[in-house]
C-alpha cells in the first residue's frame, strides 16, 4: 500500500514538473520571439504575410484589443500571429497552438481569436478597409478601370455568393444549402483590381444570393444613384434579375449577334469577382469548403469578415503569394473577340467612355447595344 502512495506521489511530482515546463517552455518562446525569428520566406509561408505587413497589422489592431495586465497573460502581438496561422490554414485550435512560433493551450487560442475577430470587426477597422464608393469621384475611378480592362462603361462592381462551411448548428435549417452542407452563404461585391467593396455574411446557406442582394442596402443606393441619372450598375450572373442597377447575361443569345457578344463581355469581366473569392479563400484556407468552420454562426461571420479585411489590406499592400493569380494578368475581352458587325442599322463599335450607352430590355426582349 505503501508502495503505491509512493509511486501515486511521485507520478503526480512528475506529471506537475512536465506541465510547468510545458508552460514555460510556451512563455519562452513567446517571450523570444521564435516566429519572428524565422526567415522572411518560411514566415510568409506559415502565415501568409510579411513581417513588414504584420508589425503593421499590430499598430492598428493592438489599440482596438485588451491591454495584457500579468506579465505571464498572452500579449497582443502573438495574439494576432496566432489568428493569422488559423486564418492561413484553418486547423484545430488545438494544432494552431502547437506550432513552433506560437505554442499556446487550445483554450488561450480560442480567446485570442475571438479577441482578434472583435478587433478587425469593428466599425474603424471594417469601414475604413471595406468600403462601398460614396462619392461621384470614387465611382468614376472604379467605372474607368473596369472600361480600361473590360471595354464596358459604367460598372461600379461584380456581385456574386460563396458559401463558407461551417458545423451543423442548432437552428440547422436556415444554413443547409443546395450543396448539401452546412454553410453562410456570403455576398461579396469587388472591383476590378479585386478589392472588396461590400461583403454580407449575416445570412444561412439555405438564402438564395437574389433574396440576399434584396436585403442589402446598396440596392436601395444604387437606385438612387439611377433616379438621380448617374449610370452605375452591378454585373452579376443569372441568378440576378436584370434590373437598370444589375446588369445580367443573355440567355441562349444568337451565335454572331450583339447580343452573344456583349454576354461574352460580361461574363468575362464578372469574372473578375470569381478570381477574387479564388484569392480570397486561397489566402486565408479557413475558408475553404473542406475546413468546416467549428463555430457559432454569429462567430463565423466575424471570421469571414476578418479573412476579408486582411484581403484587401494584403491586395492594396501588393502583396501576392506565390499560389495566387496576378491580379494584373485579366486580359481585356475587346483583344480577342473580333470585330461585331453593323445589325438593325446600328454601328456596334467601342467608341469613347463618355459616349456610349447600353440599352438592355428588362425581359431579354429587342435587346440592343447601341454605342453613339
């Protein structure tokens, strides 16, 4: 009997001495800096970003988070790099916390998620990096390069749905989509250089992108902007009804008539919000359909906004993984498609910016592209 207190003592003696060293050896390597001890490539890699880029993701989001108040709690900063390590691979918590640059226990990797979702959530942070143009010069910025690159005039954006998965909840029925998974389905609206301008992830996967869209307050935005007599307007695919603010492809359109090639013109420049979602999940694999999201889908939504604010400060920042596609490498569609012949006495030709108009009847009926 005695023998097995002594060996119930000593075990327990053992068992203690392991979990002090485990904790630390985690406070050292916090404390030394051993991720960014690494060299710039295997940092990029591990976390997607640049050390440049994150030391200035620290200075805007370690205002906005809790001040550590023991020297032994977890400091802003590794908080923050182990968000971008869940972020750039979507692993358990529990594998996020074991890696070399920030070993930490599964619980103290749950609450600095959740610490970094609330900082890059928030009003100053979301607003200032997601942005719908409010102005007449803003929207003219973004109308000119979508003609310089797509040779269509007057578009502010390219609007399209991605589902994100996520592990079945309570209310199950509302995010069940069409795919048959769990999921939010998000609206993201993009510009030609593939920045987020709006993203909407408050809705299930079971919503269709359409009922989405008529919920979403730049419809009502883009409206005005048409009684007003600014021509702006979205391009999105047939799932979209064709409206003066939403501008859709044409169903079944004759071979060699105006009407197949202004589809092929759209369809080649809604394109544009495709290759966005592609670099947005490529970057941050959280959101990939295979790494199912184990959250609530309030907290979910947090997490896909804060994949797309660190998009759009890593697109503007220029900064391109090697996997991604350039950005720059969308060809125009007017250099391959061929010349368009005179139909119903109008001459189909690209004239200036200024000087054309598209008239597109809401029914897809005595649809024309008249350029004056």
């Amino acid at each position: 009997m005695a023998r097995l207190v002594l060996q119930s003592v000593i075990l327990s003696d053992v068992y203690r001495k392991d979990l002090r060293e485990t904790r630390n050896f985690r406070r050292i390597a916090r404390y030394a800096d051993k991720a960014l001890a690494q060299s710039d490539d295997e940092f990029k890699r591990n976390y997607r970003v640049t050390k440049t880029f994150f030391h200035g993701l620290c200075q805007e989001l370690v205002p906005l988070m809790q001040t550590p108040k023991r020297r032994s709690d977890i400091s802003t900063k590794y908080k923050i790099l182990v968000a971008l390590s869940f972020f750039a691979t979507g692993s358990y918590q529990r594998l996020v916390g074991s890696s070399l640059g920030t070993p930490m226990s599964q619980q103290s990797v749950s609450r600095a998620l959740r610490d970094v979702f609330a900082a890059l959530n928030s009003p100053s942070v979301l607003h200032k990096h997601i942005k719908f143009p409010q102005t007449e010069q803003e929207r003219n910025v973004i109308k000119r390069k979508f003609y310089e690159k797509f040779s269509i005039p007057g578009v502010i954006g390219c609007i399209d749905g991605t589902h994100v998965a996520i592990l079945r909840p309570a209310e199950n029925e509302r995010y069940f989509n069409r795919k048959h998974f769990h999921s939010r389905n998000v609206l993201i609206i993009c510009d030609s250089d593939l920045n987020i301008l709006s993203v909407d992830a408050s809705f299930g996967g079971a919503s269709h992108d359409s009922f989405i869209w008529n919920q979403h307050p730049i419809k009502d935005h883009l409206t005005q902007l048409i009684n007003a007599g600014e021509s702006a307007y979205l391009l999105g695919d047939s799932g979209y009804a064709q409206r003066e603010y939403m501008m859709t492809p044409i169903v079944d359109a004759a071979a060699g008539s105006p009407e197949e090639h202004y589809t092929k013109m759209h369809v080649t420049a809604r394109n544009t919000v495709e290759h966005t979602i592609g670099v947005l999940k490529n970057r941050w694999r959280c959101l990939l359909g295979h790494r199912v999201l184990h959250y609530h889908p309030v907290v979910a939504a947090k997490n896909i906004n804060a994949c797309c604010v660190l998009h759009n400060m890593c697109n503007r920042a220029h900064l391109i993984m090697e996997d991604d596609e350039n950005p720059n490498n969308i060809n125009r569609p007017s250099d391959a498609e061929p010349a368009l012949q005179e139909r119903a006495g109008a001459s189909i030709e690209l004239q200036s910016f200024y000087r054309v108009t598209i008239y597109i009847d809401l029914k897809y009926k005595d649809t024309s592209i008249i350029f004056n």
